[in-house]
C-alpha cells in the first residue's frame, strides 16, 4: 500500500473472477488474468468490482480476491478494491482492503435506495471517515454527485478520484471545469473506449477497459492513437474492432460482465465463461460473433505479446 494521494491514470484494468467447475473461485485463473493485464503495461488493477462480479461474492470470497491481487501485482501498479451496497458491508469492505495492503477503493453506488443529495454525502462520507485509503467515487445509477456535494466531498483528502458512469455531458463539464485537477478524472462509461474521444478534453486521462482482459494491445493502440491525434488509426480501430464488440455487448444484459470471460476464452486464457445470476452466459451465436470479431482484429492488429486463437 502507498501514501500516495493521485488516482490511477492510463488504462485501468478490471480483472474478471473466474470460477472452477464447483463454482468456487478459480485461484490460478485470478491470478492469470492480473499477470497478463501487468505484463500488457495496465497502469492499475481495480479487483472485485463490477467485472469482478462484487453482487455476487462473498465477503471470504472477496478477501481471496483481494490478497491474490495485492500478491500478484506486488507494489508494481495501484491495487484498488471495490466497495459499496449497504453502508455497513461498504465500511466493512473498506477495511478489509485497508487491512490486506489495497492502495485504495472504488466506491458502487448504494443498494436500490435512491438518496438525495444529502443523504449520498453521507453515505460517501461514512464509508470514506471509515479508513485511510484512496478513494474514488463513482458516478453511477442511483449515485450521482452534484456539484455542490462533490466540492464537500473532494475536501476529504482520502477522494483522489471521479469515475463517470453515466455520460451527462452537462454535467461533466460542469464538475471538471469547476474542480478541475483536485482530483483525477476516470471514464468508467460502458466500454469506455467508444466515448472516451468526448472525455480527453474534458480532463479525463483514464478509462477503465473491458477488452483489456483479452486484447490489452488494442486498447493501448487504440488510447495511444486517441493521444497522438492518429484519426485514421482511430477510426480504423473504431470500425473494426470497437464498435463490432459494442454491438454485441449490448445485446443482452450482463453482457458487460459476460462478453469479457468470452473473450478470455477465446484468446486461450485459463478461465472458464461460467457466471453468477443474476449474469447470464454469452449466447453460443454472439460467442461465434465475437471470436470472428477477435480472429480479424488480432490478425490485423498482432501482439508483441502473442495471443493465441
């Protein structure tokens, strides 16, 4: 764990959790997956979150998953957890992730209950008071922080980030242009490659990404052209690549979780597609599409690193 009051920047990788075929926690295939996402350049690894399934594991579970992260990556990265639902299970979470060596956490919105603005400083504020770790706050369905909640919160030195997940541009400009670089900015947006041209100048030097878990060299081909104002390389990405998986992932819910572990599978990695409800597994017709999707892109778009169809 570091002192360091920044938020993660770059490309934010979100380990997925695999599961064996008793459905317990797939150790070697956790453990897999963050190898492959440092020796791909991510700049953090965020652990237990909402590719990690956090709906739908246990509170031993979520300690596992935690302490491989924290071992895997060694001090090489920030490790951040997530936490939220209930305030007392979030607190809890906090201090599990505090204990075991995190850098920091993300914070979920709220279970169901749609608070008012008041009521999320509090929320937000009773889970921060709770430790000493980074935290960043996460604008999400029922939890979206207006300006004048945030400037209260950012005054907690422990906030060192915003992840939008919501796409109000108003409000964006709004939050950045008034709070500016107190904290780090984060695109957390459903495949957050497709928007994150909107969200460059606004502030924004980070997104999390799902298909990092199975073609992290993309992603980073991709941000890399983003920075280097490559529009043709952009594009090129765009059409074939980017919006092809998009179309896909929207197709069924869960599919932000389930697509991922497909796409895991069909590059060769150690991990099976099994999910937990309420998630569903990816359809055998939509797995096809996207394996047809990746054969082209890696051929296209090769690896340094081999990825293997």
């Amino acid at each position: 764990m570091s002192n360091q009051r920044k938020a993660p920047t770059g490309i934010l990788g979100f380990p997925i959790v695999p599961f064996n075929e008793n459905g317990n926690i797939d150790e070697k295939g956790l453990t897999k997956n963050i190898e492959f996402l440092l020796e791909n350049g991510l700049e953090s690894i965020f652990i237990a979150c909402g590719s990690g399934e956090y709906h739908a594991i246990s509170t031993k579970e979520y300690e596992t998953m935690v302490e491989i992260a924290v071992s895997v990556v060694d001090g090489k990265v920030p490790v951040y957890t997530g936490v939220g639902g209930n305030s007392a299970e979030a607190i809890e979470k906090a201090q599990i992730s505090e204990r075991l060596g995190a850098d920091g956490y993300l914070i979920l919105p709220p279970y169901l209950i749609e608070g008012e603005q008041e009521g999320l400083y509090e929320y937000y504020k009773s889970i921060i008071k709770s430790s000493d770790l980074n935290a960043i706050l996460y604008q999400r369905a029922n939890a979206v922080l207006q300006l004048h909640t945030l400037k209260k919160l950012v005054e907690f030195p422990q906030v060192v980030g915003v992840k939008d997940g919501v796409g109000n541009v108003d409000l964006n400009i709004e939050l950045t242009q008034m709070i500016g670089n107190r904290v780090g900015w984060l695109n957390g947006m459903p495949m957050a490659e497709v928007t994150m041209p909107a969200y460059i100048p606004l502030g924004f030097n980070s997104y999390s990404s799902a298909i990092s878990n199975y073609i992290p060299h993309i992603s980073r081909k991709f941000y890399n052209a983003l920075l280097n104002d490559d529009k043709q390389l952009v594009n090129d990405i765009y059409e074939d690549v980017i919006l092809p998986i998009n179309r896909i992932r929207k197709k069924r819910k869960g599919y932000a979780v389930s697509l991922i572990k497909a796409g895991m599978k069909i590059v060769g990695l150690p991990v099976s597609t099994d999910v937990r409800p309420p998630i569903v597994p990816v359809e055998q017709d939509h797995y096809k599409e996207l394996e047809g999707i990746l054969k082209k892109a890696i051929e296209k778009y090769p690896a340094e690193n081999k990825v293997s169809l």
